[in-house]
C-alpha cells in the first residue's frame, strides 16, 4: 500500500463510534437465532456487553469464551456466517457522517486506521467498505480448520491498543501528536490522551464528561451510509484467516455468488 507524503494517522473505534451498536452483541443475537448459541450464551453476550459500557469488561475471559463457541463449528462455516450477516446487520448500521469522517481524512492525505478489539474478520470488513487504509484489530486463531482455544495475546483494548497504535506509528515515523482518534469510550482514554486530536465520537457517558472537561469536540452520529454496494474483504492479519478465507471468497465465485 502506498504512504501517503502527510505522516498522520487518523484511528477510529468501531463499536459504537463507526458502528451503531457493538458488532459482538449484534452477531451473538444472529448466532442465537441461526443456532449456532445456546440461550445461556446469548444471555452472556447481553452481560458481557452491560460490562462493557460500565468499563468492566474482563476482555480475556470474553475471547475465550467467543473462540470456544465459533470452535464448535469448521472455519469455512463461520466465515460464511460473518458474511451473510455482515450484510445484514452490520453495513447496515455504519454511520455516513463516520465514513465522510474517513474520506475527508484521505482527502487531507492522512492514513486511517480501524483500531478495535474486535475480532479481525468483521474489523476487515468494516476497514474495506469504509474504505480505510489499514486496521488494528484481534487476530482469530485457526488450528485444525477450526477457531483455536484463545491464549493471552494482542488485542487491540486499552492501554493495548496504545501499544498497537504506537507501533504503527513508529513502523512509519510518525508522531501520534500528529494523530487523531475517534472513540465512545472511556476504555481508550490510554489513546485518546496519547494523540494529540482526541474527539469523542457518540461518547457514553463517561467519556461525555472527561471531553467536556478537557475541550475535547464531541460528535454525535445519526444517519446511515446506505451504501449501494457491499464490498469484499481484501486481507486478513494472520496467515490461517487468510487462507481460509481466500477459500471462502474462490467459492463464491465459483458458484456465481460474487461479481
């Protein structure tokens, strides 16, 4: 991918800041309701997601939990699941005030960025059809054609997405003063601080209150994208993902399901 001569970097959350709602409550419901969950395991996402917005969420005990459950089932069925549902439930509910953000950016000649925690096949999706020059996000782990046990390793949540965002930005000499970072909550308060243009974007109420007191702006997203087109993923972070997932997109192809 070609760098851009501007050397800032703009980060955008993608649960409730690109996104109306958080993308692991709205597939736990899909993964109810298609039988891939039980109740009890709907039941828990609802938990996990009241934890979140009271900044509670115990983050590792959540991806071990997810990663067991899509375990269960062969990767290529899962991906095809996040697929289908993609269309369905997310791009649907990606903001166009968020995406003219992201465009206005690139226009300025800055690199952006999707810094999430969530899991990297729906944080691909999201980068590719708002167009967004990279990502940071969870990698999925595959072992056997299957989502492997999940073990304590990089996730793009609190300080740990500092962590990332500092070495995406050292990889490329820049400085994140530079940067900009849009997020609704305080759990990135380590990255909102860090960079020098914070902006709470649909803040929950917390992070409302530490803008208000710091002058950072506030943005408030209403209106959906409506996009006339769903595009395709074009690369995901771990080598296994990749491969499974170029398997995923060759069949649809070859089945006529895909232009």
């Amino acid at each position: 991918m070609e760098e851009r001569k501007n050397k800032t970097a703009a980060f955008f959350d993608l649960d409730h800041t690109v996104l109306h709602g958080a993308s692991g409550t709205l597939y736990g419901w899909k993964m109810f309701t298609e039988g891939f969950m039980s109740l009890n395991g709907l039941l828990l996402v609802i938990w996990y997601s009241i934890l979140y917005k009271t900044n509670h969420l115990p983050r590792q005990v959540v991806y071990r939990r997810v990663f067991e459950i899509m375990g269960r089932f062969h990767i290529l069925e899962m991906i095809a699941f996040m697929d289908r549902n993609f269309e369905l439930i997310i791009a649907p509910r990606l903001y166009r005030e968020a995406y003219d953000i992201i465009l206005s950016h690139k226009k300025r000649g800055h690199l952006t960025v999707i810094a999430t925690a969530a899991g990297e096949y729906v944080a691909e999706r999201v980068r590719t059809q708002l167009e967004v020059d990279y990502v940071i996000a969870t990698p999925i782990p595959v072992e056997d054609e299957r989502v492997s046990a999940y073990e304590d390793g990089p996730t793009a949540f609190m300080e740990h997405k500092l962590e990332m965002a500092e070495k995406f930005c050292s990889d490329r000499s820049i400085d994140l003063k530079d940067c900009y970072f849009y997020s609704d909550s305080v759990s990135d308060l380590p990255l909102l601080e860090a960079v020098g243009h914070p902006v709470a974007a649909n803040p929950h109420r917390a992070l409302a209150r530490i803008a208000k007191e710091r002058g950072w702006p506030i943005m408030r997203f209403k209106e959906y994208a409506r996009f006339d087109e769903i595009r395709r993923p074009e690369r995901m972070i771990t080598p296994e993902m990749e491969k499974y997932n170029r398997i995923y997109e060759d069949s649809l192809l070859k089945t006529g399901e895909k232009e």
